[in-house]
C-alpha cells in the first residue's frame, strides 16, 4: 500500500515534490510527463503563502487550512519540509513529535548544533528523518563516480567538480544570511554531498574562499579545496557571475583524464596506452617552442566515452518507504548529513580566518 506523503511549503522543491509524487507534468519536468509514484501518494499541501495555496488548489491539490491540520491528519506518515532554511529544525520537530516521518530539503539547517536536535527528536520520538540529497540521483555525478571506480584512469589524484551560473545569487530569501543563504549552503551542499558520498576517507585538511561579487549579505560563490587521506585532492567550485563555464567534472589519474562539460553528461575520457611513445610534433607559440606541452600523439593514447547512467530520482522516496518498513537502511544518513555540515561550516571558519583548516572527518 502506497504511503501518504503531506508537504510543508509549496515553492519551487515543494512543487517539486508535488509533481514527483502526483506525476504528470509540468516546469520542473524535463523528461516529458510522468508516471505517478508507485510507492507514495500525496495527501496534500500546507503554506503560510495563500498565493502558494491557490496555486497548488488550481492544480487540483488538497490544501489543509492549517499547519496543526496537516500534522493531526491520521492518513499522513511522511512529511516533506520544502521550506526557508531557518524553519527546518522546528518543523522537523514538531512533525516528528505529531508522529510523522520526516523529509527535510536541503540544506538540512544552519548549523551541526541545530542538526544534532533533529537527530535527538528523531531517536526519541521513534521516527525516521533523512534529507533530501536529490543530486546524488543526477546523470553526470554517477557517470563520474563510475569512471573513477571503474579504475580506467588508474589512481585518481585530482577532482574538480563545480557548477556556474551568470544570473548572479536569487533574490529570494537564499540572499538572506538570517535565512540561511548564501551559495555554501544552496549548492555547495550538494557538491560536497556528492564528493563525501563517494570517498568515505577522511578529509585532512581544507582552505575556502567565499565570494561576495554582487553581495555582502551571503556568499554568492566560493571555492574550496580538500585534501583525503587517500591523497586525492579535490576541488569544489560555485560561482554565479560565470558568462562562460568551466567543466562540470575533471578527474585525473595516473593514467588518464576524464571531462563531463555540463549537467547533460557530455564529455569523453583519454586514456594513456603508451608511457614509452616519445614523439610529440611540437607547439609553436608567438614567443617560442615547446615540446613539454605538446599533445600526445594518437598512436599512444585511446578516447573513451563516458558512461550514460538513466537514473530516477523517485527511487530516493523508494528507499524512504523501505527504510520506514524495516526493508533498508536509508541511504542517506544521520552520520553523512552531519559529515557534510561539519565540512561547511569548517569552509566558513576557514574563509573568515583565511587559514588551512586541519580536519579530521
């Protein structure tokens, strides 16, 4: 029997969720219509917005007339919170204590303090609580980590992974550092999910650099480096005045080097065949020769293409369902989504003292 999912917000990830569950489609749907959830149906929504609530009621979704409503509703065992980053922790709570199981947008809250009192409700209260880490469910980001466990590029030691936009911060509340904005937190969260995810070694060291190009308020961009001890190092890059966009993904290894330009998945990855094949036409620039930076020739190395994963974010609502019966573990946890804001606010401390942060996590 499908599970009766209720949502907390009806912005653009509550209409998100809506649309995810109900299926059909719509703005956010690029795939064309979609089915219906096999494993969840939506009950219904709540905002504080009533323009929130008329739309949602124009697209033949049930609007309770309260909060208290929503959380009373007996039908209701999942509740998804797509609201301002500030009110998460509280909502949370106050679900969880109505007897509710809780999805939480991301970022999941402010600070691991704050964090720690949702898992604390979520131990006392006998419910389960995860986060919406939807980006580990994008097409590019598998296409990537199968490369790298694939062991084409032998030993990986540089990852470059970032997202560019040139519409400047949103002017919503995500610009507002009361409410949690800023691009560490919309996104950054996102991309050090994805990395964390596939490299369980512990993180040594880090250094961060906020940007604040078009505000002071929040930071609009940030570049931040870590070291595994693993000995990989990775870079995690957002940046939102970007007019032409640096790759998506870059990973290099002993081996070879694998490039993903854009969310799509287009890229390609060369590989080295022939460590011994010195020849090499060399480049002739304005100024000189040289024959250090001349490219290889192609009887020494191989083109690849990339894997092209179809994955289906739905399946994230699949595991919730199980890990509620009992079924799964839920695949992401308490213990991940506390590694990730430990990593944030270590990047924050490390901008505000312009310092290499030692880490141990």
């Amino acid at each position: 029997m499908k599970k009766k999912v209720a949502i907390i917000g009806y912005g653009g990830m509550g209409s998100f969720h809506a649309m995810n569950i109900t299926g059909g489609s719509g703005a956010y749907m690029v795939r064309g219509e979609l089915p219906p959830s096999d494993v969840v149906e939506l009950a219904g929504v709540y905002d504080i917005d009533p323009e929130a609530c008329q739309r949602a009621k124009d697209r033949g979704l049930f609007v309770y007339d309260s909060l208290e409503a929503l959380l009373g509703d007996p039908q209701v065992e999942i509740v998804t919170i797509a609201i301002p980053n500030d009110g998460h922790k509280e909502m949370a709570v106050k679900a969880m204590a109505a007897g509710k199981n809780v999805i939480c947008e991301k970022p999941v809250t402010l600070n691991s303090a704050l964090l720690q009192e949702m898992f604390d409700a979520s131990k006392k209260y006998g419910k389960l609580f995860t986060v919406h880490q939807n980006r580990r469910w994008d097409n590019d980001y598998r296409a990537i980590r199968q490369v790298y466990d694939s062991g084409v590029l032998g030993d990986v030691f540089n990852i470059e992974t970032r997202v560019h936009g040139s519409r400047g911060i949103p002017g919503d509340w995500r610009a507002q550092p009361e409410h949690g904005g800023g691009m560490v937190l919309d996104w950054g969260v996102h991309l050090l999910d994805q990395i964390l995810w596939m490299f369980p070694e512990k993180i040594t060291s880090l250094y961060c650099r906020l940007d604040h190009v078009t505000t002071e308020l929040v930071d609009d961009g940030f570049k931040l480096e870590m070291k595994f001890e693993n000995g990989v190092n990775v870079h995690v890059e957002v940046g939102t005045s970007n007019f032409v966009n640096l790759p998506r993904w870059y990973m290099q290894g002993r081996n070879g080097t694998a490039i993903i330009n854009s969310f799509k998945g287009d890229g390609e990855i060369v590989c080295c065949d022939n460590w011994d094949g010195k020849d090499a036409v060399p480049v002739v620039t304005a100024a000189g020769v040289t024959k250090t930076m001349a490219p290889r020739t192609k009887d020494t190395i191989t083109t690849h293409e990339l894997p092209q994963p179809k994955m289906d974010v739905h399946d994230f609502y699949r595991n919730v369902c199980k890990a509620i019966d009992g079924e799964e573990e839920q695949i992401v946890t308490h213990a991940q989504v506390m590694r990730v804001m430990k990593v944030m606010e270590a990047a924050f401390e490390s901008d505000r003292t312009d310092s290499v942060i030692r880490f141990n996590g």
